[in-house]
C-alpha cells in the first residue's frame, strides 16, 4: 500500500465551467483517486475554488454583490455540481481560507528570508474619484488603433490590438465611470524566478517519465524568448491575501494583496490543512513535509494544457525557493483541449454544454463515460452530438446494460433470482477466464500509468468480452437439451456482473453500484486473477434484476440538445 496525494487544478471562481474544463483536470483526477482507493492504497485527493483576483471582482460587481459574499456562493455552486458528478474529493476547499491567507503570507516571508524577493516601482494608472489603482481591465477608452469606444486597458476587443492602458484616448474608470485619471508610482514585490532558473532545468530534465505534452510547455517557457522571468507576486487590490512578511507587517506594502497566481497553488497546501480543520481528516503535514513522512507520498497533479507552467515552473520556485521541506510534485498529467462541435466552447455565447446544464439532461456517468473514453491526450479532441449519442448508447446500452439485462432476466425466468447451480466449465470459460486475465493486466497497467483513453478502450474490451461468451455458449438454448450446463454458463454470467461494478467504478460509479447491489455484493475488493473473480458469487447467492443501467438517447432528444447549446449568435 502506498500513499497517493492528488490534486486537480483548481476552478477559478466566477461562473459554472464547461465540459471541456471538467475533462481537463478535476474528472481524470477523480477517476485516478477512485481507481487507487480501490486498489487499497491510502489517497488524499483535493481540489478547491481559486477565489481572488480581477476577475472575479468584476463578477461580483456585475452580479451586485460583495465579493466576498459571491465567493461564498459560487463555492457552493461548484461544490453542488463536483457532488453531481461524483467527484470524490476528499476536501474541496477555498483559496479565500484563513488557512491560506497564514500560508501565502508565510511563504512570502520565508522567500524573502532567503534573498529571493525584491521590490520594484512601477507607473500605474490610480483613478482619484475610486482610490485606488486601476488594474488595466478596469480601464477602458477609445482604441488609438481603430476608433473603438469600449477598449480595454489590455487589448481592444474590435481589433485585437494588445494595449497599455496609457495608450487608450478618454481613458475612464471601468467602476465608476471617473475619466480623472492619472498615472502615479507604486511599489510591488517580485520573486526572482530567474535566480532557481538552473534549478527548475534541472528539476524538469530529471522527469523523463512525465508526459510530452507537460515538459515541452515546461522547457519553451524555460527557454523561449528572454526565458524565465521573475514575477510580481503583489497587487493594488482590495480583493485578497493581504501583504504581510509571514505575520508581520511588510513596510510599504500596506493595502496591497498578494497576487492570484501566487496564492492560487498554495491552496494546494492550504486545503489539506482544511480538511484537518474540517474534521476529516489528522495530520496534514504528513502529506506535505518531507521532514514529516511526505517523502513517502506520490504526488500527482492533473491540469489543461494552459495551466502547465504555473505548475512546472511558477509553483515549483517557490516551492524550491522556500527551501522548508515542502513537497514538490512527482507526476503532472496534462491534457488538450475539448472542442464543442466544431468550435470552442464559450461562456460569453452560451455556446457548449456547461456542468449544471449536462446534469440537467443526463445522468452523470453518461457524461463521465464520454469525457473520459474521449479525453484529450495526445491532442485536441471534440465533442459532437452526433458522436456523443452513437457511444454512449452503444457502450452503455448495446453493450453494458444489455449484458446485465438479459443475463439477469433470463436467470430469473429459468432459475429465480439466485445465483444457478450445476455444470461443469469447460473451453468457453478457460477462454473468458485467459482472456479476462490479460486484460485485468492491461487494465491496471493503463491507469497506473494514468493513460485514461487507453484504461477506458481496455474497460469496455472486457465489457465486450462477456457480450461475445454469453452469444457464443447461448444459455438459451443450452437450457433446451442441458439444463444444467445452462445454469454454469449463468453463474458465469452473473459473476461478470459483480465484475463489472468492480472495474467500472472508477469510470461510472453510479452505474456500478446499481450493478453491485442488484447482485447484493459488499465484497467489492479489486480482483486478484479472472478464475477467482469469477467463482465469487456461488450458487445460491441472492440477487435482483436491477433497474436499467442505461436509456437510450434518441434522435429528437439529440437534435433537441444540439440547437439548445449551440449558443446564442452575437450582435
Ligand atoms: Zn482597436
């Protein structure tokens, strides 16, 4: 038994995320931490909302609500929906936490002690009217380039064009409207990234095992360009973790807060100290510490494609830099994107389903099923209606609901609703028997190896392969001339179905349990060899015939959908 930390990357907190998002981090890692629980090994697996910063004041602003108070709510939001698709997390916890205010703080005091924080004065853009200092996205004016009245200090949404805010012409306060704006020096603190640059190389190359994908987004921000750069860690911002030198005030860095990317991944520590707090759990130091037994855990982190160098690099330094025993990660799977119907998903259009809006529709495993039998690994992937529908009514109807269906009933009709004595295995079986062992292996082996595609081809192989022995033996008819024979190759069947809930949890945890109390099993230990696993249930066993696993999706529901979330045009 080992120890498995894992986190996914954690949502920021302003609004409902899509399916893209869903199996781009938080699902895969659920799958891992479900699969590893079941293979008796002890998982802490944590996630939690990214709560400061910019965004999600304008949110709040635009909803009407302090911010605080919209954190709160959209928290519980998230948290609702992780539920709904049975996201096993053992903490799902907030960046906004007391928690994480005393960390952040800390580590910032702790990277200054060792020479790895400067201060450096900048000219920024401070409206008179609101007090304080305007981030460039709280700005807006006409754009030089093209005219345009509503260009953001960043960039203008008409043109493109990437913009200071000092560029804009009739600048104003994007708050309160105020055009008295003007440009005063204010101090921010930077962590000198660039100095742990020959550690952070050395640090990657040592990863050989970890995915392409993660090493070569790490290597081109390590290099490219003027290479690494050191980062402000500070921010004019009410919104967040107040400045302090671990619990002492920072002179000169009064009314400032920590900027979100810096506190943002510390939640990862912060949560664990969370789910202590919250009675869940003892210890989270363990987890964590090298000094106190984290040098046993595998960490293991799963984030997009966009989220790799904040955790290859940004994360790592000040994890490094601290220099206190803090646990740096040992695997980062990464992943594409989801593409929505020949397009991107969207929020501002509407365009895609989002999570609330899937589990409106579906149950979550049809979604759980899809997401991960599909997900992006080696490159891009994307959903359509058209192949949403034709997979999951083939692999969770044709295939594994038919199965538990008609095995079920047919026993019930000849022998009731025990598990059938009599008959003797024979060839049919020897085979299912080798052909299931090889695929356990294979099984185990893809998700140990966290290739999530691959895990889901071999599930649905060994779903298949119960398909093909009840249609080559036949009970049906076996029960004509060989009543007994018939009664083996049920038992067969049955114990394929105890099986099922077995394996498929990880993947469907909803449809597995309704297999694995239909066939009244507690003894849901990961199978050791196929010939064991299929001789669990033994004659006389109880069972029931359990509901549907799965219904059909249908031509109108699948065209009814495909309009609803096509989005609504803009303009
Ligand atoms: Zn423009």
């Amino acid at each position: 038994m080992a120890r498995h930390l894992i986190t996914s990357a954690i949502p920021y907190i302003n609004g409902i995320k899509h399916l893209g998002n869903l199996v781009g981090s938080q699902l895969p890692a659920d799958l891992y931490a479900r699969y590893l629980r079941a293979r008796g090994h002890e998982v802490l697996f944590l996630c939690a909302t990214d709560e400061h910063g910019t965004p999600a004041e304008l949110a709040a602003a635009k909803a009407g609500k302090p911010v605080a108070d919209y954190c709160a709510e959209m928290h519980d939001v998230q948290a609702r929906i992780a539920d709904g698709f049975a996201l096993s997390f053992d903490h799902f916890g907030r960046s906004s936490s007391a928690q994480n205010r005393a960390l952040t703080q800390a580590f910032a005091g702790r990277l200054a002690d060792q020479g790895l924080i400067r201060e450096v004065t900048e000219e920024q853009v401070y409206s008179v009217t609101d007090g304080r200092f305007l981030p460039d996205r709280y700005i807006e004016g006409t754009c030089p380039n093209c005219g345009f009245a509503d260009a953001r200090g960043d960039q203008c949404d008409n043109c493109t064009k990437q913009l200071d805010p000092t560029d804009l012409i009739n600048p104003r306060s994007t708050i309160s409207g105020a055009t008295d704006l003007e440009v005063r020096t204010t101090k921010h603190l930077y962590l000198e990234q660039s100095k742990l640059k020959g550690q952070l190389a050395d640090w990657i190359a040592s990863k050989a095992d970890w995915p392409v994908l993660t090493t070569s987004i790490a290597k081109k921000w390590l290099n490219d360009g003027d290479g690494l750069q050191d980062r402000g860690i500070t921010r004019d911002l009410d919104w967040g973790i107040p400045v302090k030198r671990g619990t002492e005030d920072w002179p000169g860095m009064e009314g400032k807060v920590f900027y979100v990317w810096f506190d943002a991944p510390i939640e990862y520590i912060a949560c664990a100290q969370e789910w202590v707090d919250a009675g869940k759990g003892s210890d989270w130091e363990r987890w964590w510490r090298t000094d106190k037994g984290a040098d046993d855990v595998r960490y293991t982190q799963f984030m997009g494609k966009d989220n790799v160098p904040f955790h290859t690099l940004s994360f790592p330094a000040t994890i490094m830099g601290a220099d206190d025993n803090w646990k740096l990660v040992d695997y980062i799977k990464s992943f594409n994107y989801l593409n929505y119907d020949g397009g991107q998903f969207s929020t501002s259009r509407g365009r895609g389903v989002f999570m609330d809006q899937a589990l409106d529709i579906l149950p979550a495993d049809v979604w759980r099923w899809w997401l991960l039998s599909h997900a992006p690994e080696s490159s891009d992937a994307e959903f359509t209606w058209e192949a949403f529908q034709q997979d999951v009514n083939k692999d969770l109807a044709d295939v594994l609901g038919n199965f538990v269906s008609r095995i079920t009933k047919f026993c019930r009709s000849k022998f009731g609703e025990t598990v059938p004595e009599g008959g003797i295995a024979g060839d049919a079986e020897a085979a299912l028997t080798a052909e299931l062992d090889s695929r356990l292996a294979a099984y185990a082996q893809h998700m140990d190896a966290i290739e999530v595609r691959k895990a889901a081809a071999e599930l649905r192989a060994i779903w298949v392969a119960g398909n093909e022995y009840l249609q080559s033996t036949a009970p049906w008819t076996t029960f004509k001339t060989d009543p007994e024979q018939a009664a083996c190759q049920v038992r067969h069947g049955l114990n394929l179905i105890r099986l099922y809930a077995i394996l498929s949890a990880p993947f469907i945890p909803d449809m597995a349990r309704i297999m694995a109390e239909a066939m009244n099993v507690t003894d849901l230990d990961w199978p050791e060899d196929a010939a064991a696993a299929l001789t669990a249930l033994p004659a006389g066993h109880a069972f029931v015939v359990p509901e549907n696993l799965f219904t059909k999706i249908t031509d109108d529901q699948r065209a009814d959908w495909s309009e609803r979330f096509a989005g609504i045009r803009e303009g």
